[in-house]
C-alpha cells in the first residue's frame, strides 16, 4: 500500500489542536448538560408554586364571595377593590405559564401526544407566530385560485375532491398550530377558536358528499362563496397585520396576538370599513343553509349531507353574526362612556 503524500500527513500540532477541540467540546456539552438539569428543576419548582398561588386565590376568591353577601357597601367596594387584584394576578400567572412547560389540552393530546410544545424564548414564540400568519396568507392565496379553477375551468368531480381535501387539510393544520400558539401564550379565544372546529367538520362533510344532481345544484354556490371567503380573509389578514403591528409598537397588543377571521375589539380603529364585507360573507352563510335545507326537502334527495351541512352553514352564521354584534355593541357602549366622562 501506498504511503499518504507528505502535505497529506497530520503532523502532531494537528493531532494536538484536533484533540483540544474535541476535549472543549465535551466540557462545554456537560456544561450545557447541567445547567439544562438546573433548567429543568427550576420550571417544575416554578410550576407547583404558581399552582399552588392559584388555588389560594380561587380559596380566597371563594371566600370574598360568601363574605360579599353579608357586608356594608363600604367592605363590599374593598372585595371589589380585591377580586379586581385576584383577577391581575390570574393574568400575571398567565404570562408566566407560557415560559412553562404544561401537559396538552385534549385535542393536541390526541394529535401530537405527551409531546411539549412550549417555546421558552420570545425571539422562538414570535418566529411561529409569524410562520403561522405567513401559512394562513399563502393558503387563502391558494384555495382563492382553486376554487377559482374548479368553478371556472374545471368541472370535474376529481378537481372538487382535492380543492374540498385541501380545505380539511388547511383548517386541521389551523387548529393545530393555534392550539400550539395557545399553549405559548396566545390569547386566541371564544368563538373564533370554535370556528375552524365547525369549518373543518364542514368541509369534511363536502368532502364526503357523493356526485349527484343535489351536489351539482349546490356546487357553483358554494365555490362562489368559497372566492368570496378568501377574498375577505386576504382583506382582514392585509390590514389587521398593518393595526397589530402599530398596536404592538405602541405597547397596546401582546406579541403573540393573531388575525382572525372575525371582528374584535382592537381592530374599531381604522378597520371598521371591514364590516360591510363581514357581515355580507356572514348572511351568504345563512343563504347557503337556507338552500341547502330546500334541497333536503326535495324529492330526490337521499343524502345526509345536505340536512347536515345546512346545520353547519347555520351554526357559523349564528356564531359569526352573533360575536360580530356582541364586539361592535361593546364597542360602542364603551366609546359612549368615554365620551360621558369627557363630558
């Protein structure tokens, strides 16, 4: 066998260098090792005594409950003063949790396992928060120009499954990643969590609806309404983006505060103009229930997808319209207080 030329042969400074990296490797790894055990005892401590501070203040708010019901208006302003205190120290918790690891709800449990999802830094909890803002933008892009397609171009049965396939896909993703961002601190809640349940299950159940002269009679409804979805989701994703990002630079919003696909109350300033636009894609909701309950009642109709999917329609348009309203009259009953104590 042939010997290694000369320029390729380690002398003993390399061997040396080489084996002094290796050593400074290994120490700075046990380093890493141990203050990741020290990490790691520190969120456990961390998390008993803030479920322990929560279960005094549910005892003491419990407490302050019963006292309210036989005191003076004079104490009965202190237990005010007091729940108000209870209820910042809940928020303060809250805040503190999402830097702690926590067992997953249900749904992330039956979809990821015991798996931990918490982001221990800001830089990591906002780098997801925007990936997920991103995904939410190029998929509304996407399913815009499907749906697009499948109504003018392709009238094929096949092209319909894989646009309705890819709606599942798009909102069971959603509500993985929200539930993930929740676990971080993301105060996405109410209805709008609720409201990619129900769209998911619908569009399961479009998924499943057997070609036939009911699907054809709804068919072109429902792609028109699904333009006019993305259309109005790529609107609110383009300026509430613009109203969060001002928002959080005035210190308002936390950074972990996400668009929706409703109205909420930090959107009244410079949004209010998307309103109109909500509420006519809400009453198309109730119109494709409507339609879709006539269909039931025809004679050829057999398929449980029509009665179920006009239950759904209907489910969304109650819930949609219902918290619009419930914001707006917030809104406005807040704007006329302001305006009373101006006065």
């Amino acid at each position: 066998v042939a010997a290694p030329p000369p320029c390729c042969a380690p002398d003993s400074w390399d061997v040396g260098l080489l084996g002094h990296h290796i050593l400074k490797s290994g120490e700075t790894h046990k380093v890493y090792r141990q203050k990741l055990e020290e990490l790691t005892n520190l969120q456990t401590t961390c998390s008993s005594s803030i479920s322990k501070q929560r279960k005094c203040l549910k005892d003491l708010r419990h407490s302050l409950t019963k006292c309210s019901q036989k005191c003076d208006e004079k104490e009965l302003k202190l237990i005010t003063d007091i729940k108000s205190q209870i209820k910042e120290k809940g928020n303060v918790f809250f805040d503190m949790e999402a830097y702690l690891p926590k067992k997953n709800g249900l749904y992330l449990n039956l979809v990821l396992g015991n798996v931990n999802v918490t982001l221990l830094s800001d830089h990591a909890k906002f780098a997801y928060k925007d990936e997920y803002e991103k995904f939410k933008l190029y998929m509304t892009i996407i399913l815009m120009f499907g749906a697009i397609t499948c109504l003018f171009f392709l009238n094929y049965r096949v092209t319909d499954e894989i646009f309705n396939f890819l709606l599942v896909w798009y909102y069971c993703t959603l509500t993985i990643r929200e539930s993930i961002l929740m676990s971080n601190g993301s105060r996405i809640k109410g209805w709008w969590v609720s409201h990619h349940y129900v769209s998911t299950f619908l569009s399961g159940v479009m998924l499943t609806w057997p070609e036939g002269p009911m699907y054809q009679m709804f068919r072109s409804q429902f792609l028109a309404f699904s333009i006019y979805q993305s259309f109005v989701q790529f609107l609110q994703y383009y300026y509430q983006s613009g109203c969060l990002y001002r928002l959080r630079t005035l210190g308002e919003r936390n950074q972990l505060d996400l668009t929706v696909e409703g109205f909420q109350s930090w959107m009244w300033r410079g949004l209010t103009f998307l309103l109109p636009f909500l509420f006519f894609g809400h009453f198309w909701q109730l119109y494709n229930s409507v339609t879709l309950f006539r269909l039931g009642r025809h004679e050829d109709c057999k398929e449980w997808q029509v009665f179920m999917l006009a239950l759904t329609f209907l489910i969304l348009f109650l819930g949609n319209v219902l918290t619009t309203l419930k914001v707006v009259h917030q809104k406005v009953q807040k704007n006329q207080d302001t305006v009373q104590k101006n006065d």
